[in-house]
C-alpha cells in the first residue's frame, strides 16, 4: 500500500510539469526591423499593400486591402498609410494601415490595417501626402461633397472615429488644398474654386471661371496656389492682402489641347506640369518670376513623371520603359537610363483603379513600379544606372516611401 | 424651320467636338476599355491545346459583333481554329494583322500571341495577356 501511494506521488510529480511548460514563458522575438527605406505599393491584382524594406530590398510583408485601389497616402506625421478604393466597384471603401514605424525604438515593425471605413468616392491626397484640415487627416468625399476630418491623433480598431464635416458645394472631382485660415477646393466640372473658413465651415467665397479644373500645386514662398483649368492656370493667393485673391491667369504656351494635370516641384521655384495623356511636352512656369508665364519641354511621350525631393531632377518614364533625367531648373537632359520593357498598347487611367507606374525617389535613388512587368526597380541617379529589381509579382502600382531619416527628422 | 434644325444640329456637332477634344473629360471618363481584345486576352490565358465548347461560344461573339475589327476578327477566328497550334493560313491572315499594326498596340500583341501559341502559354506571354486584362 504504501508503496502505491508514493509510486503515484512519484507518477504525479514526472506528469505535472508539463501542463505547466504548457503554460510557461516563452521567449517573445523582437519583430523590429532596422530599416532605412520602407515603401509601400499598391498591387492592383488583389487590392494588396506590398511592403518593401530597404537597404535589403525583401518584400517583408503583404497587407491585404479591398481591391482597387486608387489612392495610396501617408498622413502627415506618417503614422498611418490610407488606401482608397477607386469606382470600379460599388462599394467606395477606405483603409488606413500602420506604417509599423515604432518612434521610440526607432525602426519598423510590421505594418497592418487597423480599420476600414465606408467613405463615399474618397478622395483628397495629393503627392501621396493625406489632405488636411487644421493638422488632421482629411477625406473628400466626391459622392457626399463633404470634407470628413478624422478627429483622432491616433487611430485604433475599437475606439469611436470622431469626425468633423464640411459640407461643399457640389459633389464633384476636387483639388484640394489648406491655406492660412481657409480650405481651398477647386471642382472639376463646376469650374471654381470653393474658398471655406476652416472655423466655422462657412463659404467665403467661390473663384469662379476655371472650367474642368484639374490639378494644383503650391508655391510655398508665396504661398499662393495655382489650379489649372482648360485654357490656362489660375494663381489663388492664400497669405495677407493676397487671401482668397485671383492674383493671376497664366495661359498655356500654345494651343495644345491640353492642360496641365499635375504639377511636379523643380528646383528653386520652378514648377513643371505635365498634361492629361500621353503627349510628349511639359509645361514650365518659374514662379519667382512675375509677371508668370510658361515655357515647354519637349519630351519622349511618357508615361509617369515626378521630380526629386530637392528639385533637383525632374524625371520623366517613356513609354519605351526608358528613364530621362532632366535638370529640374532648366529642363536640359542630362541622361537616359533603360529600366524596363515598353509598356504596350494604351495605358489610360480612368477612376477606376490604379494602373499606371509610379515613380519615388529618396536621396539620389529613384524606385519605380513596372506595373507591366511585376517588379520595382531600383536606380542609382547619380551613377545612371538600375541598382536591382525587386520581383512582387501582381500589378504594382502607387508607392508610399518612407525614409528613416525623415520620420526621425520629423518626431524631433 | 430648316434653320432652326441646322443651327440645333451645329450646336450640337459643336458640343461633340469640344468633348472630345477636352482631355480633362477622358481622364475620368470610363474609357470603355477594350473589351473584345480583353475578352480574347482572357480565353488565350488559359488556353491548353484547343478552346473548349465556352470558349469558342465567347470567340464567336465577337466575331458576331458588330463593334469588332476586321483585325479582332481575323484574332477571333485564329483562336478558334487552333489545334494545338494556329493552322498555316491563320497564321499567314495573322501576319498581315501583325504587319500593319504598331509593334506596341494590344491587337499586335495579341495577334503575335496566337500566331506563336504551340499547345500551350508561355510565362511572357501568359504575363502579357495578364497585363492586356488587367489594365483594359
């Protein structure tokens, strides 16, 4: 008997220690990467947000998002990325994701979607930058005609998003912008520019006379904004004397047919613009320079532009996948860089989803998305020449960079 | 009254023409992407051997159409007559497709695809085809 008993105690001790490891500490692995570049790219095959980390170029994650995305954007402290859903489907939805940047430990972590929200026809970014009012993140409802300011400084999948809304005048397509004191919102069919005072949300004024108004930038010295319209570009003032002022028309150099779509900042304070289409011309316009007026480029026939952050080259894709760097002050050519196949047949963009390539650069290394062949390609601009590719498979398109050195800049 | 219906028609030519020449009006018009070249794009893709009785139904549509092109037609007819490969004198009517169109346009590409299929799509072109659907 006595024997039994201590065979169970003994039985009992040997078993029970493993319902404990069960239960035990485990060692938690840290997930931060020490990243110096993280791009985000939007994968049009299934509505992805494909996450590169750089200087490994590994694709380290894949956030899923509803397909058809349109719009990719980082708000302004690039805390969140929100991806908006173009209209070829019925149901207009926006995510806003982590860009997994951990302010504290200084490197990323793993990005995720942290909510989805219902948003009627979102719209607003503009260069990949969120829209804003007063210092929070902005949506623009194009179906609603509302301004839907999220409330929050910081987002959560569970608490309550408090939203402040301006109402606008028409549901239309916007080009927005925040001035001094009032919300700039040029309406693309109705042909104005609606002046509101961010307080109290009410009309000041509508600049009138800018019909299929498409595109705007901003010179930050001046403060003034320019909106492009069919036959010419206006110049809106937003500081001082000048607020809420049509300070000038500038018209397009010639009778193209085409006006400016979008603006690419040069260096100094020039602006280039490139037109709707693919046509072989960029329209310039240096804004220290009064009274303004343009100047053309002539380029290959393109299909994607943007300049670099310090202005300094303007960089244009033909559509033979060749990449022409140009001086960003006075548009001289300074060297043509092979990066991809040619894009074949049409590549027109509609409202739909994204399609088209994109291009980012970041300190002398340009990355672009070769949506026909899969892949991003890296450039070395100074030396002319394409780093690596990187395969992601799907159709990439739009592209969110973020670099360390800014985020850090930036929390300091 | 004569007058009145000519300056209605004019006004009305007027409006055409200046929506068609406003680019601003195509960037967010839905550009009725090409739906008969996706439509075939979409049958070459998984294409083994021959097309199937679905298959050649959706080919025979667009041979059917009235909005399709001689070229789209001639593409059409090629892939329904494949047998493991295009027949000799699809080829030959594919060439002429090939030749008078810009080496970068989708028909080209398309017509070059079912000019060289042999019983199956290889990875170029299955990413070509992909790419014809994916961006219209």
């Amino acid at each position: 008997m006595y024997i039994r008993i201590i065979s169970l105690i003994v039985l009992f001790i040997s078993y029970a220690p493993n319902h404990v490891l069960g239960h035990g500490a485990v060692q938690r692995a840290s997930e931060l990467q020490d990243s110096e570049i993280r791009l985000f790219v939007a994968d049009n095959m299934n509505g992805s947000v494909v996450v590169i980390d750089f200087p490994d170029g590994e694709v380290t994650h894949r956030v899923s998002t509803s397909p058809s995305i349109m719009i990719l954007a980082s708000n302004k402290d690039n805390k969140y990325i929100y991806a908006m859903r173009g209209r070829d489907t019925d149901e207009d939805l926006t995510s806003i994701l982590s860009t997994g940047f951990d302010m504290e430990e200084k490197q990323f972590r793993k990005p995720h979607v942290i909510r989805t929200i219902k948003t009627d026809t979102p719209g607003g970014p503009r260069d990949s930058k969120m829209a804003t009012v007063g210092g929070y993140d902005a949506i623009l409802t194009e179906g609603e005609a509302e301004v839907v300011v999220i409330m929050s400084d910081d987002i959560d999948g569970y608490s309550e998003l408090k939203t402040k809304r301006y109402k606008l005048a028409a549901p239309d397509h916007y080009h927005y912008l925040e001035g001094e004191t009032y919300l700039y919102i040029g309406h693309l069919i109705n042909g104005f520019v609606q002046v509101l005072d961010r307080s109290t949300g009410e009309e000041v004024k509508r600049i009138k006379g800018c019909p299929m108004l498409h595109g705007m930038t901003e010179d930050e010295e001046s403060g003034r904004l320019i909106f492009s319209c069919a036959r010419d570009v206006i110049v809106v003032g937003t500081l001082g004397a000048d607020k809420a002022k049509l300070i000038a028309r500038i018209p397009y150099p010639e009778n193209t047919g085409r006006g400016c779509a979008a603006f690419l900042k040069g260096e100094g304070r020039i602006q280039w613009c490139y037109t709707e289409g693919i046509i072989p011309r960029l329209y310039r316009v240096d804004l220290s320079q009064e009274p303004y007026q343009f100047t053309t480029l002539s380029v290959e026939s393109s299909i994607q532009q943007n300049s670099t952050d310090d202005g300094k080259y303007l960089m244009v894709l033909s559509k033979q996948g060749v990449l022409y760097l140009y001086h960003g002050r006075d548009g001289n050519l300074i060297k043509k860089i092979k990066v991809s196949e040619p894009f074949l047949g049409d590549w027109f963009e509609d409202v739909g989803k994204a399609i088209l390539p994109d291009i980012e650069s970041h300190n002398g290394i340009a990355y672009i998305s070769l949506t026909h062949e899969g892949r991003i390609a890296e450039i070395d601009l100074e030396q002319g020449k394409v780093k690596r590719y990187i395969d992601i498979g799907g159709f990439p398109t739009r592209i969110v960079l973020l670099a360390k050195e800014t985020l850090i800049e930036a929390s300091n | 009254m004569n007058k009145r219906i000519k300056i209605l028609f004019l006004g009305m030519m007027a409006v055409f023409v200046a929506t068609f020449f406003q680019s601003n009006i195509f960037a967010h018009a839905d550009h009725d992407k090409d739906a008969i070249i996706i439509k075939m794009a979409d049958v070459m893709i998984n294409l083994e051997h021959f097309p199937t009785a679905d298959e050649k139904k959706k080919l025979q549509s667009v041979l059917d159409s009235v909005s399709s092109t001689d070229q789209e037609k001639i593409i059409a007819n090629a892939i329904i007559h494949i047998q493991h490969g295009s027949t000799v004198e699809d080829k030959e009517k594919l060439q002429i497709v090939i030749d008078n169109t810009v080496a970068t346009s989708t028909v080209n590409t398309l017509a070059k695809i079912v000019q060289s299929f042999s019983h199956g799509i290889s990875k170029t072109d299955k990413r070509k085809l992909q790419t014809i659907k994916f961006k219209g």
